[in-house]
DNA sequence: GGATCTTTCTTAGGCTGCTTTATTAAGCAT
DNA sequence: ATGCTTAATAAAGCAGCCTAAGAAAGATCC
C-alpha cells in the first residue's frame, strides 16, 4: 500500500470510516487507518473532523502492545437521530433511532384509510413532532425523516406510482410535502430497500459482500445490498422477489407472490375444511396469516402444511435470487415472518445447502430480522442516516448526464 | 453543476472520457465537459493527456453555433490492441481487436483436448505471437491478453477451478504463466462476463444502466453489467442462470440448463424417432444442436418445437434475471445461439413485453449479439482493454481489508 | 529510576485532480 | 473593421490524500 494513492469517490472516506467504528468501535486510529488503507495521518484528521461533529467520542485507552496505548474512538449514539415512518393500510408505524441504530422510541397510530393526502401530510408530522417531544429529542439533533412505503415508487420525484390500498397517493409528492411540513430532509423508499439498509446499519452486516433482506408484507421484496450500497437496476425495481417464476399445483406457472404470500396462505387455508377451527376473520389477512402461523406452532399439521407450503416455494425463489446475485448473507423481515419466521428460516437454509450453486465455496448467513414488525421503519429512519452521514452510490452513471 | 465537486474515485475520470469518446465520438471538449459534469478547463487537460497517449486523435472541426466551432476528437483505433483467447474443448478461438473493439483478426486452432497445461500455455504463446506477426501489430501496442474459459474460476489466482473438459487444469495458474510467457498482462474470466464487457466496449450499450448478456455455450450464463461496471457477487458466482430453477416436464423442478442448453435439446431429439433425419452425430452436441436448429429454419415442425421448447424456458429464466437485476438491456451470444438466435430472440422479447414487471415504466431492449460464435473471444479482449484503460470497480470493498 | 525502545498520534509540507477566474483564439453578425 | 459568441488554455487556489518528521506516552532494560 506504499505509494499508491487511496481514494474514495467524492469525500467518502468520513463514511466508510463512520461505518467501521460503528461496526467495530471501539476501535483504535491505527485500526481504522489498517483496515481503510488510508495512512496514520489522514486517519487522524478524518476521525479528528468527526469528533469536532460530535458524531463519535473517544473512550478511554486500549491494550498497549509495547508502546503508547492506543486512544480509543466510538460512536456516540445519542448525538444524532433519525425517524422512519410506514405507511400502512391498517397502521403507521413511526420510529426513532439513535445513531447506533437502536430504537429509542416507537409510535403506532391508524392507517391511512381513505385520507386526503394533504390532510395525511399534516398529521404525519404532527405525530413525528410530538414522538419527538415526547423522548425529548431537540429536533436539530433529527437527521430527517425515511417514509417507507410498499409497492413501486417514484424515487425521483418522491411519491407513490401505485399501490393497492393506497390509490389517492399516485404521483403526489409525499417526500417534499412532508420535508416542508416538518422542516426536515425527509426520504422515500420501498420497505424491502429500507429493510436491508436497517440491516446494514445496525452493524450486524459486517463483512458481508452480496446481502438480500427478504420483505414479506403484503407482497414479496428483497432489498438487495452490495457492500453496504443498494442495488436499483435500471429503474429501482430491481429484487421483486414476487415476481419469480414457482410451480402452481397444477404445473402451470405462477409468480411467487401468489403462492406464497400471505394473502396466498390464507386464500388456500379457506378453502379448507378446517378453516373455521383457525378462527379467521377475513378482514385483515395479516391477522389471519397469524392464526394459522399460531397454529401450526401448537402443532396443527393442516396449518402446519400450508406454512411448509409456503415456505418452501420461498425458499425456491431465494435459492434462485441468491444464486443469480451469489448472495452470501439473507435477512428475513416483515409482519409475514412474525409467527412462523423459524419455519421459513428452517426451509430456506436448508435449500440453500443442498442447492445453492456455490455452496462449496462460500455459505450463506440465513437469519431473521430481531425485529420482523419494524425492520421496514427502522430502515427508513436507516436510511436517513446512511444518506446525511455517509453517502454512497453504485457505478459511475450519477456523474454522466442524460 | 456549479461549485460543487465532481469526483470519479481513483483517477477514474480519464476512463470515463474515453469510453465517451469511444461511444460518442467524435465530439467536442464542451460537450465531453457537460456529459461528465467535469469543467471544460479540466477536460481540457484530460483529453490533452489521452492526445499525448496517443489514444485519440483530433479529427476536425465542428459545426459552429455562432462562435468558435470546436474541434472534435475520436478514438485512434489502431493505436492499441488486445487479444482474446477462448478455450473450448473442440478449438480454441483468438481474436485481436483494436481499441474501437473491431475485431482485426481470427485464428482457430485445434481444442485443448487433452495437452498438459504447461505446454498447452507454450503453444498458446506461441499462437498469439504468430497471429500478432501476422496482423503486423506491434507487441508493444498491445495492451495484454484476455483469456476466457467456461465454469467457475479463481479469478483471485487466476486458474481455472473446476471444468467439465478441461479437469487437468484445475488450480494451474494459468494466467500468471500465460503471462511470463508472453511478457504480457494476462486476465482470466470466464465466457459470459467477458461476452458482455464485449458489449460495452464496442458502444453496443450507451445509454444502458443495468445490462446482461446472455451467454449459452456448455451451460447457461449471465454477465451483467451495471454501468458498465460487472456485477460479480460475494465469491464471483453472479449471473449463474442455467441455475434457475424451471419447470420439467412432470412438474417436478429442474434447473434451466437441464432443459434449455443445447446438450438437453439434443438430448431430447435423440428420443424422438425423427431424430435419423436430422442426421444427429453424437459427437459433438453443438454440432448436433446446429443441424436440429437448420432443420427448424427450414420449416421442420418437430425440430422447430424442440427449439420452441428451450427458447421458452429460456425466456422464463431470463423474466426472472430481468425482474430480478430490473434489466433495460440484454444481449444474447455463444454458439448455442448461432442459428437459432432470432426464435430465441423473439421468445425472450414476447416473454418480457407480457410479463416484465416494470414493463409500464421501461422496455428491454433484446438483441442478438453481432458475432455470437466469438463474442466471448472478443469479449476477453475487451477487457483487457477496459482493465488497462478505464479500470473500475463495483462498490467500496476493495479499499476495505478484511 | 533513568535511558532507550515501541507505538500512537499530530504537524508540516507536497502532490494531484479538481475548481474558479481570466485570457487567448477563432469563428459569426452587422 | 467592430463587436459578440463560443472554444480552448492558462493561472491560481482548494481539498484530500500522501510522505516525512516529531511529539507524546507508555513498556522495557539496565
């Protein structure tokens, strides 16, 4: 590493830096300077520059290994933090982390439902107001606000292109109504996206390459990330993991989403005999989902089968997303992984080392988010981090105009 | 675009100028200036420097649009060249190209078959000297040698990892003897990769952002490119198509390459009784595959259902691939698509008008390769090119140790 | 307990690739 | 010819990295 110069694109050295200590802090200047290959000097200015920005503090001395023992550096999760806010039909979800990526508040209040979008604005950033107040977070310590939504967005322009249960909020442009609203940058971005960024930034994706964070709301996304950067495609709709091919009952193709998503579950489970004996409502399919999930844990073979069903045509779509990406590591979130999370982990894994094309050379870390539920709000208030503190973006087509 | 930094990493700027050039050209220095974003005092110096490399040359003047006309610079194409070598089981193909990508010479030569490895690297040197004496190119305009084989390699070590006909090469490092041979650099990919940084090199893909070429030989692959920069995953095992899972016959789930590659076509005419009119050898399976391919082009039902039947399974793969990466663009080469290319072509591009998931939003533009017998050959000497010339490389892990 | 060694961290000065600003060059319009 | 517009270069400055050198703080040896 002598005499060669190493750079990273646009000044994003202070993020990778960022992301090592808060990965591995506390850790020492000489460490990072080891692991970024930036040299002893500029180590101390960049960690110098984040220390004057109150982003990280020093923490006391390290083992000496024959000399001066090291300073040791380390986040300092309470000087920023971030909120992520779901949309969902039956509710939305707000949540606030620190700069570590924990949660240190969370808020539930009432879907969308047919409210005006306008209206909807307002009370979004009336409630984030008060969330704040209410853990006495000052608001300049707020990084900004990720809003996560399901379905296919318009990232350019910060709004909704369509989806099911939320239809009034085609093409408005929700992200800088809210950002006016609030007086906060605020984000948009898919709860799979979102996800996967929540992952990264908690720490617990630390020397992985080729990361999915499998989504299974309403329908089926993965968040895909290399090196801790996300992958779009051409037009931010790369990883709809429900649109794979899988095998119908009757050998006819169908995409996965419809066979193995909730909804799918529950629309087979009623048409069984036994469907009555779950208790289900038909009014809220997640809820639905979750009584046979329950069941199936008590050991209802019936329920416990439409569940392996489900699982094991997830696990044929993930064997061919992970191959296609060479994916060594898999998260599992969403309100689908609630209950029956082990079960889908048990039959992924397993399909992944009888099948996975590069088995023999490297594995792949299969786990379920610590926090299926609000792994898409936390990674929408991730994301806000990831964006304010240490952006990044893939290949070079962000400098070439037209 | 004012006052604020434009930054390619790592001195990338002078390869994002060339491929401009190379794609664009000729073109003026303001106009490289706005494509990039740099100032045109900076593009000055930059294309100053690719003139004093004797890279480009200035071709003339432009069209005046009311004040001075600028004067216009392009690609030398005769300045540099590279070589490609792809080894099969049956032959070993060679090919020069000049910096445009234009292929300048051919030579075949008999497959590797069963020599040892190191005299096999002797006669392959030996090859490429002659065939460079022959096309009168100077061996200190070329830039190296790209050497492409099939199956999964050591890109790390440059070898060959394991091969269904090439067994005795398994772990020799053959690109660093190739090299002290040659006194050359040498790079090692493999068939589909090196296919599509063929595309890229040769302006086939302006304009594209998520890019795959389709590579069908022995097995099926994928390389994919995302602004022009390949996606190779956490072990270099991306792309790995022919794994996709596809739906058999009796419903029962195979993997694509066990229906669609060339092998399972000939497999399944040999079962056919038309198989003697076909005049099927069994010898060589692309041999086979091309006589069953002729026999569809000139109006036999049966072998044209045959490759029916692959180009659909390939087209459900390739819908999935394409959902998955959200492609905007995609290539097919290899022999398996020498005569049969346009059904599969048109297969493919049916498949995604009807299905694609971001079909509202934006097409794929499916195309047959312009040469598919050599597009891995000139593909190896691509990258060479874009090793030597515009180095680059996906996300940040690579500064990163450990 | 002091001298020396080792390791950590900072300072100083320099290079490179970019920027901004200013100047020269070369055409069009009147 | 005179000015106007566009193209290209020149000059000076800044930022992010480097190397080199030194200061700080403990470990080790006698």
């Amino acid at each position: 590493m002598v005499g060669h110069r190493v750079s990273f694109a646009g000044g994003t050295s202070r993020g990778v830096v960022l992301d090592l200590i808060r990965t591995r802090g506390p850790i020492s200047r000489v460490a990072l300077a080891e692991l970024t290959g930036l040299t002893q000097a500029t180590m101390s200015t960049v960690v110098r520059q984040l220390l004057d920005e109150g982003l990280i503090l020093e923490t006391g001395r390290g083992e000496s290994t024959g000399g001066k023992p090291p300073v040791m550096v380390d986040i300092d999760p309470y000087s920023r933090f971030a909120v992520g806010v779901q949309l969902g039909r039956e509710s939305i979800t707000y949540v606030a982390i620190d700069l570590s990526g924990a949660i240190v508040g969370r808020t539930r209040t009432p879907g969308v439902g047919s409210t005006e979008p306008a209206e909807m604005v307002g009370r979004l950033a009336a409630e984030i107001d008060r969330t704040l107040a209410g853990l006495d977070i000052a608001k300049r310590s707020v990084l900004g606000v990720g809003v996560v939504a399901p379905g296919p967005l318009d990232l350019a322009h910060g709004a909704i292109l369509r989806s099911p249960h939320l239809s009034a909020w085609s093409n408005v442009p929700i992200r800088d109504m809210l950002s006016t609203a609030l007086g906060l940058p605020v984000l948009l971005d898919n709860d799979a996206t979102a996800a996967a960024i929540g992952d990264f930034w908690s720490g617990r994706l630390d020397g992985v390459t080729a990361h999915a964070t499998v989504y299974m709301g309403t329908g089926i996304g993965a968040g895909i990330l290399i090196d801790g950067i996300v992958f779009r495609g051409a037009s931010s709709n790369a990883g709809e993991l429900g649109q794979v091919l899988a095998a119908a009952d009757d050998g006819g193709p169908v995409v996965l989403e419809d066979v193995a998503a909730p909804s799918a579950v529950v629309e087979r489970a009623r048409s069984t005999a036994s469907c009555a004996r779950w208790g289900l409502t038909g009014l809220d399919e997640f809820d639905d989902f979750r009584r046979i999930a329950l069941a199936a844990a008590h050991g209802d073979a019936e329920a416990g089968a439409l569940i392996e069903f489900s699982a094991g045509h997830l696990a044929a779509g993930v064997l061919t997303l992970a191959n296609l990406f060479d994916l060594d590591s898999i998260t599992l979130a969403g309100p689908g992984f609630g209950v029956a999370g082990p079960t889908y982990v048990t039959a992924i894994s397993r399909r992944l080392e009888t099948d996975l094309f590069a088995r023999m050379r490297h594995g792949v870390r299969v786990r379920l988010s610590p926090d299926v539920a609000n792994a898409a709000a936390i990674g929408g208030a991730a994301l806000v981090m990831q964006h304010e503190l240490a952006p990044r973006t893939m290949g070079l087509s962000s400098l070439v105009a037209r």
